[in-house]
C-alpha cells in the first residue's frame, strides 16, 4: 500500500474514529437523558393512579379498581407502558392490566421488593423500566406497579447513532477525498521525483540531480542528495582516471614481461621457450592446412676460440652482431631464435625443403660475407646450418629437431661453413 492510501484512510479514519466515539458518548447521555424523562413522567402518572385507585383499594372494590386500571392502561400504552398492576402488601396482584393475571402473586423480585415498601421505587431491567409507587388511604394499602418498555429510548439512540456514524462517514469521505487529491502534489510528487532522481544515481547516473522540491524539509533533502551525487560523482571520475593510469601501467608492464619472458636477454631475438611453443603451434597449422615447414639449426663455428682469446664480452657482442645478421635474411613470418649459447634456430612456416636450403644458404653467405669484413676477429666467423622439413623429415617437434640437429653436426663435422640439408645415416 503506497503512501497515499496510507494517509487516506489513517488520517480521515482518525477522524472518524473521533467522531464515532463522540457519536456513542453522545447517544449514552441521550439514552441516559430519556430514561430519566420516562422515569418522571411515569412517577407523576403512578401518582395519579395511586391517588384514583385509593378509595376502590380501600372499600375492597377490586371490580372498579379492575375497570380503572384497565382504562388507565389503555390510555398509557401508546407510551410504552406494557403492565400496569395494584398489589396488596402480601404481594397479591388485586387488578391487572392483563385481567388473566389477577388474583396472582407476583414473582418478580422488583415486585416483591415493592409489596413490602411504602416509598416510590424504579428499576432498568433489560430494555424494560419498571416503577412502583404506593397507595396511602387511611394508612398503607398496597402499591400500583407499572413496566414501561425502553424501545422507543432505544430506537432515539439508535438513530442518533446512525445520524452520527453517516456525518462520520460523509467526513471520511471528503476528509479522503481532499487528502487522496492534494497529497499528490503536497507529497507524492515531490517524493517520486526523489525517488527517481536517487534510483537512476543508485543505478550509476551520477549527473543525475534532483529539481528544486516545495517545502523547506524536502528542498533541504534535494540538495543533500544532490551534494551527494556529486560528491560520488567526482569520487568515481577520480578512481575511474587512477584506475586508466593503473591499468595502461599494467597492461605495459605485462607487455613487458612477456616480451622479456620470450626474449633472449643477450641478442634481442627470441629464445628458446618461444621457439618450442611457435614450433608446436606451427606443427599443427601444418597438419590443418597440410603445408611444409622447415627448422634450421645454426651454429657458430669454433665460437669457443673468441671467448678464449678476446673475453666473454667479446663473444657476447659477436652474438649479437651475428643475430643482427641473421634476421636480415628473413621474412616476418619467420622466426630466428638463440637456441642456447652459440646455437640459433629459425623456424620457416610453408616453406618446402629446396626453399629452405636457399635461405640457410643465403644466411651462410651473408654472415660469411658481412661478419668478417673489417671485424677484428681472431679467426674467421661462418656458421654451418642443418635444415630439417615436416613432414619429410619428422613428424613430431622432436623429431624435427633431432632431424636437424644431426644434419648440423654433420656439417660441422664435414669441414663446417656450410649448409647440409638431410643426415646421412651413419
């Protein structure tokens, strides 16, 4: 149930419930009030029958005093009197409005209790009023009784109920009508757009900002959810430029290191973990697509002398000027790799056996060439290659590498410089 209907029904139903209070109250005092109206009425009319049926009571004339107590009941009932009776002292009903009963005794206790007294006496009773007041005539004869019903007191308070409980309602009703109306623009409005305008910044829409609202409480709530916003605003635009700057920061880094974690420290080319896997993924495009691939295995030739005479540095820089070399001889798709101390290996994709012997031999010649040509070296540099082709030569990576390996061990124990492209078998 929305806040609306809320105060709809709670603020016109305490209303209400005020005016229906009031409305019992009120009929309780009216009921009270009319009670005490009959009470007297019937005491001044319990009089005038005492005062008639006193001679007849006293010359034991119970027919006349039947016949008056008969006349006066019919006279009385159009107000609600139900019995009208004469009793002696003994509690013997002597004339009865209801002939049937007469020569009875009375049973009822108010009855009894009315006998034996000589004063004025009334009791309410269920919605029954009964009065008795007595009969002097030369001392105490008896007592004329009389039971008045409460029905028309009763249908006065139940129409000053009914009276109330309509101007009751009819006040709920305009009381709910003029709050159900004003309670949107007084309250409801302004509540929504609040609710909007914090919905959409919980949502992320933290440009969102809440219209001037009416009132003094819910323009001091505006602006502290709007000096809210911003404040989270520009707390997100800060963490969103550290975060930028952190993760340009990391993404370099990890660039970095997988640069570095693929690359020889010492030449710049790649190493020997990036060889094995651009080795194992090449080998299965080559079983996809059904295309060759060779692997050349490169060696300097008595590279230990240089580190002998000149120093490792020497040797280093050697290393480096010759995988200079060898990448120029290359294509980008190709790989050249330092396999490990003064040993490279280049991978060519789709390139069949013959091709591949053209490009060892070219690098064979070039380093031959480039790498002595005004070098101070203390010996002559060359490099001797194995070239080993899939699938001709292995299937598997090992089996490829073993393949040229052994075909460059037989080039450098054939005289070294050159190029052997199959091993021949032992």
């Amino acid at each position: 149930m929305g806040l609306r209907w809320k105060l709809t029904l709670l603020v016109p139903g305490l209303l209400a419930l005020g005016l229906i209070t009031i409305a019992f109250v009120a009929a309780e005092q009216e009921r009270g009030d009319e009670e005490q109206d009959l009470r007297m009425r019937s005491l001044e009319v319990l009089e005038a029958v005492s005062v008639a049926v006193s001679p007849h009571l006293a010359a034991q004339d119970y027919s006349a005093l039947a016949t008056l107590i008969g006349r006066f009941f019919d006279v009385q009932k159009e107000d609600g009197l139900r019995e009208l009776y004469v009793l002696d002292p003994t509690g013997t009903v002597l004339a009865h409005s209801h002939p049937i009963l007469a020569k009875t005794r009375a049973a009822d206790a108010f009855s009894v209790r009315a006998a034996k007294g000589d004063s004025r006496l009334w009791q309410h009773e269920g919605s029954f009023l009964s009065v008795a007041v007595p009969v002097e005539y030369r001392g105490y004869l008896g007592v004329v009784v009389a039971k008045y019903s409460l029905g028309d007191v009763e249908g006065e308070v139940a129409r000053a109920r009914l009276q109330w409980l309509g101007l009751a309602l009819v006040l709920w009703l305009l009381v709910g009508v003029v709050l159900f109306s004003g309670i949107d623009g007084w309250v409801l409005q302004p509540i929504a757009e609040l609710q909007d305008a914090v919905r959409l910044i919980g949502e992320g829409e933290l440009s969102r900002r809440v219209p001037p609202l009416p009132g003094r409480e819910m323009a001091e709530l505006s602006n502290m959810v709007n000096r809210m916003a911003g404040a989270l605003e520009s707390e997100r635009d800060n963490l969103e430029r550290s975060v930028d700057a952190r993760t340009r920061e990391l993404q370099e880094l990890n660039s970095r290191l997988e640069q570095l974690s693929v690359t020889d420290a010492l030449t710049g080319i790649y190493n020997h973990r990036r060889f094995q896997e651009s080795l194992a993924s090449e080998l299965l495009r080559a079983h996809r697509n059904l295309q060759p691939f060779s692997v050349l295995m490169i060696d300097v030739d008595h590279f230990k002398k240089v580190n002998d005479l000149l120093g490792h540095p020497i040797g280093d820089e050697l290393l480096r000027q010759l995988s200079a070399v060898l990448g120029q001889c290359l294509r980008k798709s190709d790989l050249l790799a330092r396999y490990g101390g003064e040993e490279f290996a280049a991978l060519l994709p789709g390139t069949d056996k013959q091709l591949a012997l053209q490009v060892a031999e070219r690098m064979r010649a070039v380093v031959d060439s480039e790498m002595n040509s005004g070098a101070e070296w203390p010996q002559h540099i060359s490099i001797s290659i194995g070239v080993a082709t899939w699938p001709m030569d292995g299937q598997t990576k090992e089996a490829l590498v073993a393949s040229a390996d052994a075909a460059l061990y037989e080039a450098k124990h054939g005289g070294r410089n050159r190029v052997i492209g199959t091993a021949t078998a032992a």
